[in-house]
C-alpha cells in the first residue's frame, strides 16, 4: 500500500541527514559495500578518521578494501568528484597516490540510501622518518610531481585555501560560539585581529604567488610509506593554493632542522616543478591560518558525539590558554626573517 502523501511529508521533514549519518552502521556499511558488487566476509575496522567514517573492510576471497563514507552538507558531488577525477589524474601519470576504485559504469561515488560513499584499495605502510635524507628527497620529488600536474588546471568546483575561509571566518565562528570561556573572549578577539594584520602582511612581503591545485592536508599521517616509497591518500581537503602549503607541515623543530628539512625537500621538488622562494615567506603565516582553522573545525563538528570522544579536553578553560599561547607563539614567528632556501 502507497504510504499517505501526509505521512511522506512528515517523514521528509523530520529526516536529519547529519543525525543518519552519526547513525551509520555496521549494517548499511556492509550492504553499501556489497551493492557495488563486492561479497563482505563480515570483518569491520573503523579507521582513524573524524570528518568523514571510514571503514576496511574484509571480502571473501579477496584484499580487503576501504569504503569511505562522506559527512553530509560539507562537500557537494561536484566538489567530490572533481576529488576524485584529480586523483586519478595524478595516478594516469604514474604518481603513487590511492585513488578511488571505479565501477564497470567508471563510477567513484556511489549512494546507498542516504549515504554516498566511495570505495578504495587497501594499501599498508608506515610513516616517513623525516630525519632521513633520502626519504625528505622522495616526498619532495613526488610532490614535485603532484603539483607538474596540479598546474596544468585549475579546480571548479572546490575552494581555495584563503585568510578569509581559514581564517576570519573561522575567528568569527569562535567568537559567536559557546566555546571560549567568558574570560578569555577578550584576548582570543584582539589576537586574532592582530594575528591576521600579520597574515596579511607576510601575503604583502611574498608578493604574487601562483596559486595551483594542491593536496591540501600533507602531512606525514597522510603518506603510507613502503619499501618501494611514499604513496599519498586523502585528497579530501584538495583545493588551490600556494605550492609551500603541501611542504611546509614536513618542517618542524628549530629553524636549523626546518632549514636543513627544506633543502632537502627542495632538493627532490625542482627536479619535476619550479618553486617560487617568496613562498617562504607564507609558511608561518600559513601554519597560522591551520592552527585557527583546527580549533573552528572541532567547534562545528562538536555536537557530533566522536568529537567530545576523541578531543576530550578541547571544551576546557585549560585547552583554549594553551591555543591562546600557541597563536601568541605565531605572531612572533610571523615577524621573523623567512627560511632560506640556496
């Protein structure tokens, strides 16, 4: 029997796709799996992942494979597929990046009721030493390469990396929030305002800078590394930006170690992809913008309940003195002289 035109109504005006979405289980896992043709054998792993649920799951007979299944209401499917089709484009050219499986319809993004999701190949590994010489020369080589093709085109659908979106809009989010306790709103207001007078001026000293399709998160957690090299995944955050986004969270202890770190980053880079030095002047600037950004993701993702359970001490007096001291941190490092590159 036809269900009431009445009760459809009421049932589409009370469905919550974010709440499905918290609700997603091993159920609709395993038979949105099994819709693309592929036999579970029943075992499920939650990966490590926040924004979106990821999943390896087992098959019969078969390598296991990672089904990603996508937040609602953060990227649309053109957002995603153009994800997708830059990941591909990167594999087409023998770079060594996990791109999502396709379908016999040459599909990568696929729906089972209200979830889209994807599937990729299972790929192990290890994180890069990043006190290692030769494997600093191999990530720079290969995000050389990266960007070669990352310049040949420009995304259309998903957003650039700005100091308004990562930055401003997020200080504001804050601010308008229930986050920060009453006695720091103050001084986290007058920081930022300073802090992205500083961003803003490092923009000035660096002049134009290209601006390319990017990674967008590259960090170490985000490289698998084998025996034969780096492979990438998650291109979940790609967007256009500076070319030092995608290098400089390899950068990390003194500004001697930073040094010797991009040097031999740039050593492998230049042999696929020319570099703009003024660039250099972007990362303090740039790390900035990452550390405000953090900090508003966690405060919009709050009321779903993995947040609170992974960050347990974000909504406390002590976690905001400490990010308050961070951005202090930054603002002097935005005043010294940038990292040199011979």
């Amino acid at each position: 029997m036809p269900t009431p035109l009445n009760l459809r109504n009421s049932i589409a005006m009370s469905f919550d796709p974010v709440l499905d979405y918290q609700n997603l289980g091993p159920e609709q896992i395993l038979n949105a799996v099994e819709s693309q043709g592929f036999r579970s054998d029943g075992h499920l792993l939650a990966l490590n992942s926040y924004e979106n649920r990821v999943y390896r799951v087992g098959l019969e007979e078969k390598s296991p494979i990672i089904a990603k299944f996508y937040r609602p209401e953060r990227w649309d499917d053109k957002a995603i597929l153009e994800e997708h089709d830059f990941a591909w484009e990167l594999v087409e050219n023998e770079i060594p990046l996990v791109a999502p499986l396709r379908n016999d319809e040459g599909d990568t993004l696929h729906r089972y009721q209200a979830y889209r999701f994807a599937l990729f190949p299972c790929r192990g590994g290890r994180a890069p030493d990043l006190e290692n010489s030769e494997h600093l020369r191999q990530l720079g080589r290969c995000l050389g390469r990266i960007h070669a093709v990352g310049k040949t085109k420009p995304f259309r659908s998903r957003p650039a990396l700005t100091s308004h979106s990562f930055g401003l809009e997020s200080c504001r989010f804050l601010l308008q929030g229930k986050f920060i306790p009453t006695d720091l709103e103050t001084a986290y207001q007058s920081l930022t305002e300073d802090l992205m007078q500083r961003v803003k001026w490092c923009h000035e000293r660096a002049g134009t800078v290209g601006v390319i399709r990017l990674h967008g998160d590259c960090h170490p957690g985000n490289i698998l590394w084998t025996d034969n090299g780096p492979h990438f995944v998650d291109l979940d955050d790609a967007r256009s930006g500076p070319a030092i986004q995608d290098l400089w969270m390899f950068l990390s202890g003194e500004r001697a170690d930073q040094n010797r770190s991009l040097e031999k980053l740039l050593e492998g880079y230049v042999q696929f992809c020319d570099f703009n030095p003024r660039e250099l002047h972007l990362i303090e600037a740039l790390r900035t913008l990452r550390i405000i950004h953090y900090y508003a993701w966690i405060a919009k993702r709050w009321e779903d309940p993995a947040f609170p359970r992974f960050y347990p001490t974000f909504n406390t007096q002590r976690s905001w003195e400490e990010h308050i001291l961070n951005l202090r941190e930054q603002a002097a490092l935005m005043e010294e002289e940038p990292l040199t590159w011979s």
